[in-house]
C-alpha cells in the first residue's frame, strides 16, 4: 500500500511540474491548427474544429525554411563537433592538473549571457568581413557550447581513478594515448549528454543569428521571428514556426532520454 501511495504521490509530483511547460506546448499547438479568427477569439477555443494546416504552409511561403533548417544544421553540428574536440580535451587537462582557476574561467563562461559577447564580437567580424555568413555563427555558438562540454566532461573526469591512466603509461602509451584510450571510453556518458546539450543551445540559440546572419544564413529561430510583422500578430502561422523549429530537439531528446539520464546519474553534471 505505502507503496503504491507513493508511486502516486511521485506520479502527482512530476505532473504539477511538467503541467506548465505541457500546457504551454498543447496552447501552441492548439493555435498552429486554429485559423485568426479562432485564435483571437474569447473565450478561448482550446480545440481546433476542424484543425487547418494553412498556418504551416504559410511558414513555407513567407520563408527560405528549408534553407534556414539546412543552416540550422550546419551551424549546430559544426558548433558541437568543434566543442567536443577542444572541450573534452580541456575537460580532462583541468580535471587532471586540478586547475581550479581555469574551472572557475570556464564557469564564469557559462554562467555569463551571450549578449556580453555579442558586440564586440560583431564588431570584429564586420571589420574582417564575414558578417552575413555562417562562419561567424557557428564561432559565436562555441561561446555557448566549449562551456558546456567543459563543464560536464570536467565531472566525468574526475571521477575517474587516475590509476587506469597510469597503469596504461607504466606499460608504455603517451599521455595522449592514454587519454584517448581509457579515459575517453569511459566518459562515453558524459561525451553523449555533452553533445545532445550542446547541439540542442545551439539549435535554439537566436540573438547570435539574428544580429550576424545575413539574408542566407538565417537560422531557424530567426525564422520564427520574421512571422512577426508591424501590421498584426499572426499567431497561426507564429505558433506553426515555434513547433517546427522545436520539433527536432523534441524528438532528439525523447529518442535519447535514456541517454541523457544515464549521463547526469553518472556524474556528467558534479560540481554544476
């Protein structure tokens, strides 16, 4: 009894938390199936009857969204491939040698809003000519990403026993080969949540697409934001937009929760 009691008080919980967040996306998509009329209507029409889809094709019409997706793409894949290639390196330097003032830079990095980094940034990417590409992008999105992996990876690492490492160089590997032979391997949890949250803040990351990217090489975000116009809102077509461009990081993370939970339960986040 005590048991089932509290699988249900459990079950209460979670609902209570997860409500919010389930009904804003439930009101979302209520609005992308519901014509103007019905959305602006009051009191609210929860249920589309019938459901319209002339809010998704109106997304396609008035942007390049495939073209935004594809750059999507590029930019997140190319911002969490090059995180993961300095920041589990730099993960494991710091976790090793114990810099703790180098923790607290990395830190200081994550913590501080992107919009510190954004001016400057811009400015010194006009004065060497790549604003209105995607180059600038996806090195503005390492600001955000290098953090992340380095932060979690530093956890993982330092969970490790150093003895497998030394046992490994006692019998002759390099300190590279001992990294990329036992310690990587075995913080294969960690590079795994490292990567999906890496891909997934640069997937929904806006303010550095929206001030550097130019007319081809807007990212999907932005895409949502040209739904808005000086005459109206459109909350259709805007609601459509915000469901597409949250529908691949929602089936990511359902696809790999198993792996997101194994990760954090591991140590991917101590010391976050």
């Amino acid at each position: 009894m005590r048991r089932w009691l509290g699988r249900i008080g459990f079950g209460a919980s979670v609902l209570v938390l997860i409500s919010p967040a389930l009904m804003v996306f439930l009101w979302m998509l209520s609005l992308s199936l519901k014509n103007e009329l019905d959305n602006t209507d009051f009191p609210p029409i929860f249920i589309p009857n019938p459901p319209v889809w002339t809010n998704f094709i109106a997304v396609f019409e008035r942007n390049d969204f495939l073209g935004q997706a594809w750059n999507s793409v590029v930019v997140s894949f190319s911002a969490t491939g090059l995180a993961v290639l300095f920041g589990v390196p730099a993960g494991y330097g710091i976790a090793r040698m114990r810099a703790t003032r180098a923790a607290v830079l990395i830190l200081i990095a994550r913590i501080t809003p992107g919009l510190s980094y954004l001016i400057p940034l811009f400015l010194l990417f006009q004065w060497i000519g790549l604003t209105g590409t995607l180059a600038p992008i996806v090195i503005t999105h390492l600001v955000i990403t290098v953090p992340i992996v380095v932060w979690i990876m530093m956890g993982f690492f330092e969970g490790l026993p150093p003895e497998l490492e030394e046992a490994a160089m006692v019998d002759g590997a390099t300190i590279w080969q001992a990294f990329w032979h036992v310690a990587v391997p075995l913080s294969r949890p960690g590079v795994t949540v490292a990567v999906i949250l890496s891909f997934i803040f640069s997937w929904n990351n806006f303010i550095f697409a929206m001030v550097l990217a130019g007319r081809n090489s807007r990212t999907l975000p932005v895409a949502v934001n040209n739904m808005l116009t000086f005459e109206q809102i459109s909350w259709g077509p805007l609601a459509a937009a915000a469901l597409l461009v949250t529908l691949p990081v929602l089936l990511l993370t359902l696809l790999a929760q198993k792996q997101i939970i194994a990760g954090l339960t591991t140590g991917g986040v101590k010391g976050g």
